[in-house]
C-alpha cells in the first residue's frame, strides 16, 4: 500500500516534469537574436583579456611557457599605457590538458567575464573544441602556435605557421640537400597524421619516397620497434612530429641504436629551445628543427624579447617558437585594436589585413583573408649548448596558405 | 580490494523488503519520503536551478547532470554489485559517439559527409558503418543499446569465468584504453584526437541558441530523474536484494541455488546504457565527444565522484558526481594554478574522514542529534 502511494506520486512527478519539459522547449528559429554574441565588457578603465592555457595535465610543460610570454607582453603594453588608454586585465584559466575543459573555460571567459580577446590554446584539438564557441558568441581567439593548416575560422586569427610556413620550408630544405627518402614518425593524433599526408602528397610529386610511416601514442616511451625499423629502411632523413615527453625516448633510442644526425638527419617540428633542455642536448646535437623563430634570430626586436624575457623569468629560461608567436599575437591585437579605433570584434577584424609588427622573429604581415600571418621559414640546427642556430631560412616571409592551394602537389588534399 | 570486501551500505539506503516499509522510522514519514525527495529535487532543478543561474552555469549544469547518469549506473554495479567498473567511458563513449555521428551527418544534410573526413580522411563516400546512423530510428536506440550489447558480451565472458575484484578493473580499464587506440587510430573516419566537434543542431532545434541549450538541459534533468527512479525501483527489489548479495557473499548465493553471474550481468549491462545513455546526452549539451572523454582517467573520475557520494546509496552517486564536477569547476576558476592539489585535497579529506561519502553525512548529522538527545 505505501509503495503503491509512493508510485502514484512519483508517477505524477514524471508527468509534471515530462510537461515542464514540453513547454520549455525551444524554438527552431534562431532570428530572435538567441546566438547575437556577447559584447565584451570595456566600460571601466581597464579591459580585460583571457588567457586560455593548460596549467595542469601533460601540456602544461609546454603551455606554461606561452602564458608567461602572453603575460611579459601584457605587461609590457600596460607600462607603455595600454590599448586605447586602457589597462589590459588578463583573466586566467586553465585549459587542464582535456579539450571539453577548454571549451568550458572558453564559454566562461567569453559570456561570464565578457573579455575582448582570448589568447591560448595549444593543441589541434584544443582548438578544435574552442572553435565553435568562438563562432558561437562572435568572439576573438588568437591561437599562437603551429598546426597542421585546413583551417580558417573567422574568429581565430592564427600567430602560428601553417604548413606552407614550416612542414613545406622543412621539405624544401631536405629536397635542396639530395635527400631522397624520409621515414616518418609521429605521435597518434592529428597534427602528425595529416602533417604526414602532406609530406606523403609533397614526397610524391617531388621525386623523394617515403620508406615507413609510425605513429606512437601520445605519451609513449616504448621506441625500440620504430627506431630499428627506421635503420634498416635505409632512409635518408627522419621527419619528426612526435610530441611531449616521447621525443626524450625517440632521440635516447636513436643514439643508442647508433643512428648519428650526420648519416640520418631528425627533421623534428616540435622541438624548440625549451625541449632541447628536457631531452638532452647530448642526443639532440647536429639534429634539425623547423620553425620561424629562434632564441638565436639576429635582430633588436628579439634581443629585446629575449633579454626581458629572461629578467622577468630566469636567465636559464629559453625563449621559442610558440612562446614567441604567443607575445606578438598581443601585440597584434594590440595593433588592430588600435587601428580599428575599438574593441569591437567585428571592427578588429575589419581592421586586421595588413597589420604589420617588427617581432622577435622578422617583419610579420596579418593576412585579413585567411586571418592568418605571413613568417619568414627557419631551418636550424641543435648545438652544443642546446640551444638552436638557423642553418637556411626563406629570404623573406612566406605568405599563409592554410588550404595549400597554391601548391599544385597538393591538390588533391583540401 | 574494495570490490571484494564492500563496506556495509548505510542505513539510509538499506535495502528492505519490497512491502514493508524500510527500519524503524515511523510509517507516515518514510511512506512518503521518497516521492518527498523526489518531488524536490524535480523542483529544484526544474525551477530553482534554470531560475538562479546563467544560461553559461546552466550548461555546465547540464555537463554535470550527464556525469551524474553515469554515476547512477555505476552505483548499481559497484556500490550495489560490488563490480568496481573502471572502464564506464566506453560506454559514455559509446552512447556519446553514436549521438554525435548522428546530429554530424544531420548537420551535413541528406547525401552530405561531416567536414573532418574529407579533411583528414580524404574520402569520397560515407563509410559504411556511419551510414545506418543518419536515421534517427537506429541512432537514438543505439545510443542505449550498443552499449548494453557490449557490455552483455563483455559480462557474459567474464562473469561465468567467475573474473572479479582488480582483475574485473583491470580487464575494464583495459577496455578503456583499447577505444581509445582504436577511435584515434581511424581518425580519418572517426576524428581522431580531436573527436566529434562544431554539433550545430540538435533534430532541428540551432543548439547555438541559449533558449534550445535550456530545453537540453530540461531533458537531461528529466532522464535523470526517470533513471533515480528506475535505480530506486530495481534497488528495492528482489533482484537488488539479490544483487547485494551476491556482492557480499558470491558463494553463498551460488550455493542457494542462483546463479551470481548472470545477476551480475543484469546490473553490470544496466549501469552500461545508463552511462550510453549520459553520452548522448553529453553530446548537444557540451557540442563534443573526444577519445579524451572516455579513456582511463575520465572513467577514473567518474568512479571517484560516486566514491565521494557514497556507493552503496541512491542519491550518494548522483550528489558526489555533480559535487566533484562543480568543485572541479569552481576551484580552477578561483585558482587557476593550484586548484588540482585542492582537488586532491578533498578527496583524501572525504575517503579518510567520510568512507562512506557525502551521502553518510545526513546518517552521521542524525546519529549525534540522536546521541544529544539521550544524553539530555
């Protein structure tokens, strides 16, 4: 008798909320302004701006570094009496390595703090995941580091290469040195899985042979397999774009399988000066990178960066590639915002074709179509003292092409 | 270890007869507690949460809510069954997966492929296997079924061979990672890393407009509630009288002539489509479903929050899973630094303090009030 009672009632709470449900249900049409985008809050003396890094989880090596320089850059422009008079405030939050977080700490940032701009993100797949919620509430990402192209948002402006900027450079350089075969390693995710397809597409058309292809889990140490096939592939050089902690492993197995940088060069794509220090640079000496920047970049503007880098955070801290593009993309911002006249995103974005800043790395030019920045190519190689010296780089800055559509090998990718 | 030598459950959740109304309590109250409870925490989360909070804090609601289904599930396996589930993620993902690889090929239109495949995969038709999931008619029952079905092969294996304790979380986890490998390896086809991403409608309803995110989150507050009572329903039973124990003692059910395994089974495919179940209603809330949602350390955490609530009790689960997301939330955004060490803080401070959860507090409050008063 009680449970029946208990049943009627429970039974007339399901048909309460199976009719609350019913009625709160939305509308197929979104004209009534439901998606308009949240306006960034620019009403006090001060604007505010996130910072959307991983501070925990396995990126949080690699991101830690790029909010520094964000922050060294913030800093910087608030001393020099901000952006359109305003102070920047920057509001952090921490990504934690796991891409639905980032999406969450996106929204927060966005519609909670109503920030004028969201400087972050590292991963493929971080991006991947912030990417709607960008277009969603019409809000400004600037993503600072490289990536495997295919992608143009009207909401990310991209401070990173793209792999006409990097991967393709990389390529060239190993075609101009006589080599003839690549064997490729990756870690298991997507930057090295389409980076390879473009180094297949592009190995294809321009007479080299790709002898072996593998990828190993993010995170994995466990090399002895993929380092005895490469050297009994006879390939001529390795293309590198293994991530994180797995490269200390791949380099330790390299050498001690006897494979030298001189007889079978690593192109790596992801190792800058900071993980030249974690790996060693005792298996990384003579081995090749390709990026745009360089600690070693002759020029003011990075002896600068370099020198205030190194006071704000330790003389024994290297500056690289993503921290670098991480500290002009504020002063991009910077720079469009001003032109712009305002904080507007739409605005900023109208304003952004043709901006131009003297950085770290050379002169770089934002592209308002693809929205993203022509760089001048780097090709370097490891010393001894691990740090990175440029061996080749492009002359001149190379224009964005995230669809590689002006390279007819690529054709058949996009 | 935990699994085989389970803590006794507290009396708040002590499973009674189906007739008679549960310990010493007087009648009137405990006849009517449970449709009380019920009836509040409808209103709570049907009126007072969409009323208090943003449309931003609802969604994240939401999120919690979908992690709260599968700690309903796992409540009943484990904190009922004594199956420590360490691989729930497959399921979530299951379930998660089957709803996103139907609102993509939605979103894409009749004949159209979901953008990533013709980026990454270079293909020039819909793989097979996507295909039956353009129909909603296959895709929403699958997001239930597909993992009951796996979780069925997977029980019937392991259960008849009479595989428990660390072994049975072994072999899950072990599951876990497997999927993983298994969906970032075939990226071309399934997204890799990145997963399913950019969710734009949800059966014609623009999930960019906040008025249909507050109409998913009504829906997912409502499946929860009907999950409570489903959980409430089959912990009451004979078959969940059954279940604890066989949870307690294996041996001696087998020796009364039942048969643990397939008892086992029941509960072990139920917790299954409750957390597919969760998936896919994970998938319009959030707009995403990646390998990273499901692997070994999301389906860690979605043990940990039922162990925060309390295992063996109805509400334990639900109210440690959202009180562990939310903790999550409100501490790395108060300490965006440090907030995984007050994290792991606070789940030392409640397995050492509390083993038996946050759920035990209330038995806890009332046995000191109890103890005053004979004091007095």
């Amino acid at each position: 008798m009680s449970l029946l009672w208990g049943r009627r009632i429970l039974a007339g709470a399901m048909i309460l909320v199976a009719a609350v449900a019913v009625t709160a249900c939305g509308s197929k049409t979104s004209d009534e302004g439901g998606a308009a985008g949240v306006t960034a809050d620019v009403s006090g003396d001060t604007v505010k701006v996130g910072l959307l890094n991983s501070l925990s989880g396995t990126m949080a090596i690699s991101e830690v570094t790029v909010r520094d320089s964000i922050m060294l850059a913030v800093e910087e422009i608030n001393a020099a009496g901000g952006v359109l008079g305003k102070k920047i405030q920057p509001i952090g939050e921490d990504g934690a390595s796991d891409w639905p977080t980032f999406a969450e700490k996106a929204e927060k940032l966005i519609s909670e703090d109503r920030v004028a701009a969201v400087f972050g993100c590292w991963t493929s797949a971080s991006r991947k995941a912030v990417k709607p919620v960008f277009e969603k509430n019409k809000a400004l990402l600037f993503y600072p580091v490289q990536y495997e192209g295919l992608e143009q948002s009207p909401y990310i402006f991209y401070t990173g290469a793209t792999t006409n900027q990097q991967i393709v450079p990389g390529l060239d350089y190993l075609k101009a040195q006589g080599t003839k075969s690549v064997y490729l390693v990756g870690s298991d995710y997507v930057f090295p899985r389409t980076a390879n397809k473009i180094i297949k597409a592009y190995a294809a058309a321009n007479g080299m042979t790709v002898v072996g292809e593998d990828y190993a889990p993010l995170g994995s140490t466990e090399f002895g397999t993929i380092v005895n096939k490469v050297r009994s592939s006879g390939a001529k050089a390795v293309f590198n774009t293994l991530n994180g902690d797995s490269n200390v492993a791949f380099f330790k197995e390299y050498k001690s399988a006897g494979l030298t940088a001189a007889a079978m060069p690593v192109v790596s794509v992801s190792i800058a000066e900071e993980e030249v220090k974690s790996i060693g640079t005792q298996y990384l000496e003579g081995q090749l990178t390709a990026w745009n920047y360089y600690q070693t970049t002759p020029g003011a503007a990075n002896g600068k960066f370099v020198a205030a880098y190194k006071a704000k955070y330790g003389a024994d801290k290297p500056t690289s590639d993503p921290m670098e593009a991480a500290y002009v993309s504020v002063y991009l911002w910077k720079a469009m915002v001003e032109k712009a006249g305002a904080f507007d995103v739409e605005k900023v974005r109208g304003a952004s074709d043709g901006i131009t800043f003297e950085a770290p790395e050379g002169l770089v030019t934002v592209d308002g179509k693809t929205q993203h920045i022509a760089k001048t190519a780097r090709i370097g190689k490891v010393g001894a003292d691990g740090l990175i010296t440029e061996v080749w780089n492009s002359g001149k800055p190379i224009a964005p092409d995230p669809y590689l559509k002006t390279y007819p090998w690529a054709s058949g990718l996009s | 270890m935990t699994a085989v030598t389970p803590a006794p459950p507290s009396t708040a959740g002590a499973p009674a007869p189906a007739d008679v109304a549960p310990g010493s309590r007087p009648g009137g109250r405990s006849r009517l507690r449970p449709a009380a409870g019920f009836a509040f925490g409808a209103a709570l989360l049907f009126a007072v949460a969409p009323l208090a909070l943003s449309d931003f804090r609802l969604a994240l609601l939401a999120k919690y809510l979908c992690v709260a289904m599968v700690a309903v599930g796992i409540g009943i396996a484990w904190g009922r069954g004594g199956m420590l589930t360490l691989g729930q993620g497959v399921f979530f993902g299951l379930g998660g997966y089957a709803m996103a690889m139907h609102l993509k090929l939605a979103d894409a239109g009749p004949g159209g492929m979901p953008d990533f495949m013709q980026l990454y995969g270079q293909l020039d038709e819909l793989p097979v296997w996507w295909r039956p999931f353009a129909s909603p008619w296959f895709a929403l029952p699958a997001t239930v079924l597909l993992p009951m079905a796996v979780a069925f092969g997977l029980g019937s294996l392991v259960f008849r061979r009479r595989v428990r304790g660390a072994y049975f979380a072994i072999l899950s986890q072990a599951l876990a990672a497997a999927m993983v490998i298994l969906l970032i390896g075939q990226q071309g086809t399934t997204g890799g890393t990145n997963g399913l991403t950019d969710i734009q409608g949800f059966f014609g309803y623009d999930l960019d407009d906040p008025v249909n995110q507050r109409m998913v989150y009504f829906i997912i507050a409502g499946v929860l509630l009907a999950l409570l009572a489903l959980a409430r329903q089959i912990v009451h039973s004979r078959y969940g009288e059954l279940l604890v124990a066989v949870r307690d003692s294996e041996e001696r059910v087998r020796f009364l002539g039942y048969d643990p395994a397939s008892v086992k089974l029941v509960a072990y495919v139920v917790a299954a489509g409750m957390a597919g179940l969760a998936g896919a209603l994970f998938v319009p809330a959030v707009g995403i479903i990646s390998p990273a949602l499901i692997g070994i350390v999301p389906s860690i955490e979605f043990v940990i929050g039922v162990a925060v609530g309390g295992r063996a009790t109805l509400l334990g689960p639900v109210l440690g899973a959202v009180a562990v997301a939310w903790a999550r939330t409100a501490l790395s955004e108060r300490f965006p630094g440090t907030w995984t060490y007050l994290q792991g803080l606070l789940f030392v401070v409640v397995v050492a303090f509390l083993p038996g959860g946050l759920a035990s507090l209330w038995a806890l409050a009332r046995r000191r009030a109890e103890r005053a008063e004979v004091h007095q």
